[in-house]
C-alpha cells in the first residue's frame, strides 16, 4: 500500500515541511517505480526505510530527513565575512577544549567543510564570524564586548551589500558562551532577525525558537573512552552532582540527598583531582538528571549521551539541541520541574522495563550527533547544525525596495 504523504508531512516539525512537499513529486515517482519493478503487490524494500536502520529510531522523520540531509551537502553555501583581525576575536577559534569548545569547534569545521564558499552570491546563509568565547579568554567585560559586536557588524552592513537585502534575515552568529548572547543586544536587528546559534537556548533568555538555533555545549575531548556504554554495570538508579544554583536543583538536593537509590550529591566534585569518579558514575548510572542551573544549558546531557546513561531532562522552557530533527522523547526522559518530588517513583517505574532498555539504546545511537570532530564526520555535530541552519534558509527575507 502506497502510504499517506499528509500524515508524514503532518508528523514533520513545521520548518521541514516545505521542503518535504517540494521533494513529495520526486519521491512519489521513484517509489512507484520501484512498487512496480519489484513485481508482486508487496510495498518495495527501501534499505533506508527499514524499521532497523538508526534513523527510523531517534528521528522525527527518517524518510524526509534523508532525502532533504542529501539536498543540503549539495547545495548548502555558506559565505564567511574575510575581515576582522585573526589574532583578536576573529576568525579562528580559543580553543577545542573545556565547556565552550562547541564554539571553537564550528569556527574550525566550518572552514574544514564542504559549505564554505567564497561567492557570496552563491550562498545561502552568511556567518559573522566573531568569537566572544575568545574575548572572554582575554578578559573583555561583557559591556565592551557588546561594544565590539555592535561596531563589528556596523561595519559589515556599510561595507557589503548583503545584510541590507534582508535586513540581517540570512545571517548567522554563533556563540557557546552565556555572555556571547547578551553581546548581541547592542544591534536590534541582529536579536530580531538574524539567526543566534547559542547554547543558551532557553525562553526566558531572549532566544527566540524557530528562528534561533540551540547550540549543544560539548565537553571535548571526554575523559574516559566508549568502552563501557552497555546496561551490565549500571547498578545506580539515577546520578547527579553540581551546584545548588537553581531553584529546581535545591529541591533535588533537599528531596533525595540521603537517598540510598538515587546518588544526589549536594557539591560540586573537583574535576581536577576526582573526574575519573565523576565520569564513572555516568557508566554505573541508568539515568543522568540534568536539572536546570543558573543557565539550562549544561555539558551534562551532552556527557550523558555520551557514556550511554539515559538523561533525564529537569528543564523547563528549553529548546533542545536538534529539537526539530531529533526525537527526544526516544532517547530522553523529559520532566517538569515541579516533578523532582516523584521523580524516583517515576525511574523506579521505568528502569527494568523494555521501554528502558529502548531508551538505552537509541541513547547510544544518538551519541554520533553529540560529537565533535576535525575535520568534521557526516551526521557528527557540527553536520547537524548546519542541518539546522539549512533549515532557516526558509525564514521570510524582510526585502527593502
């Protein structure tokens, strides 16, 4: 039986579905080739259709994400402004290393990739390229780093013709750093139209969803290798430790502290001297809670993710990585903050299920889009991403006649 293109297409987050309906007439003409070649009356064996394959698990719409992931490596221009000095912000990254090195890791990849191009007619999306990860590292205050944006991008808009076409629409700014956001709100527009890609990517912060794009905040390189990411030695029901700097997470300390199945340490551990510890307990732990901080974003659910422990989301009002590609709930258990008072009975319930086990799995599935790389991997983080960006090429263009 042919399937039903309105209910895929309804099943779409709402950014995917104009490109999916431009590709439905190929995609229609193709199958029916292949239903009718295959000479019985059964559906055709697509290979990437299969209920086996790694993206009908973890994404929204394996079929449509494949055919329009395709269409981008093809496609897919992104201009980098060449001005601005390379040993101040500019250009080049801090560093690959440490809680902000998402930041770095875009700088580089994106100049290692296959989007970058030197005809800014030809692109797609443009990237102002200054890094306030790197004006933290030499100590600018966050007043004069606005500063610096604000007079940066000025200067862009009256020395090339780009940003005036769409009112700064088809441009983008990447920041990993909490700082980096307020840095844009000298210059309106670029809060308004531009694309923000932050790691802040919470409401409550001006980060403005289907517009913006959450940045996931990586720890590279890990500590510890992949070797242990099965559910043989997970004794812990569920494991967290961090400071009490959020509302959320005082109620986790006072709530189950003493716990003697959920490991809730009310300190912060001194990676320095006991990150083997820390990160161990991610592999003898089923769940990870990733609770709300002073910031919702956090290295945590990208550790998670990585040593194979199933995060549990305690974040309210927070755009997720890769929110419109991949599906959280299949790989993630995902909460309200008022429910830190049931949260064990909710784990408790959950762990020695098959649905638990399915969640282990396709966490571990989910771990090659959590991973930077130099030069970058097909799917890695950085391709997803631009992924996201290739997405916002269908935002309106605000034209000036």
């Amino acid at each position: 039986m042919i399937p039903s293109f309105q209910r895929i297409s309804q099943s779409l987050p709402p950014r995917l579905r104009p490109t999916f309906f431009l590709g439905v007439p190929v995609f229609f003409l193709i199958y029916l080739l292949l239903y009718f070649l295959s000479g019985n009356s059964k559906s055709p064996q697509l290979g990437w259709c299969k209920s086996s394959d790694i993206y009908g698990e973890i994404f929204h719409s394996p079929e449509a994400f494949k055919l329009d992931y395709a269409q981008m490596e093809r496609e897919f221009k992104v201009f980098v402004y060449p001005d601005g000095d390379p040993n101040t912000y500019y250009q080049t990254p801090r560093k690959l290393s440490g809680k902000y090195a998402s930041e770095g890791y875009f700088f580089q990849n994106i100049r290692e990739s296959q989007f970058l191009t030197n005809d800014p007619n030809s692109a797609n999306l443009f990237f102002i390229p200054i890094s306030c990860h790197k004006m933290r590292g030499k100590e600018v205050s966050s007043g004069n780093m606005t500063t610096i944006v604000t007079e940066y991008v000025e200067s862009l808009i009256s020395k090339y013709p780009f940003w005036n076409r769409t009112q700064g629409a088809d441009h983008f700014f990447v920041t990993c750093h909490d700082i980096g956001v307020k840095a844009t709100e000298g210059l309106p527009q670029l809060i308004k139209n531009s694309i923000r890609v932050v790691c802040s990517s919470q409401y409550d912060s001006g980060y403005i969803p289907h517009k913006d794009v959450s940045l996931p905040q990586i720890l590279q390189p890990f500590a510890l290798q992949d070797s242990n990411i099965g559910l043989k030695d997970r004794s812990i029901l569920a494991f967290w430790a961090g400071y009490r700097n959020s509302k959320v997470r005082k109620q986790l300390v006072h709530k189950w502290q003493n716990d003697k199945e959920l490991d809730i340490q009310n300190n912060h551990i001194d990676k320095k001297n006991a990150i083997m510890v820390y990160r161990t307990k991610f592999y003898r732990s089923k769940f990870c809670i990733c609770p709300r901080g002073s910031q919702v974003n956090s290295v945590r659910i990208a550790d998670s993710i990585h040593y194979g422990c199933v995060p549990v989301i305690l974040s309210d009002n927070y755009d997720l990585p890769f929110n419109d590609i991949l599906d959280w709930n299949k790989f993630s258990l995902i909460l309200k903050e008022d429910d830190v008072p049931r949260l064990k009975k909710l784990l408790k319930g959950l762990s020695n299920t098959q649905q638990f086990i399915k969640l282990h799995e396709n966490t571990v599935k989910a771990r090659k889009h959590f991973q930077w790389n130099t030069p970058p991997i097909k799917y890695d983080a950085f391709h997803m991403v631009m992924y996201d960006l290739w997405l916002c090429r269908h935002v309106v263009k605000y034209q000036i006649f």
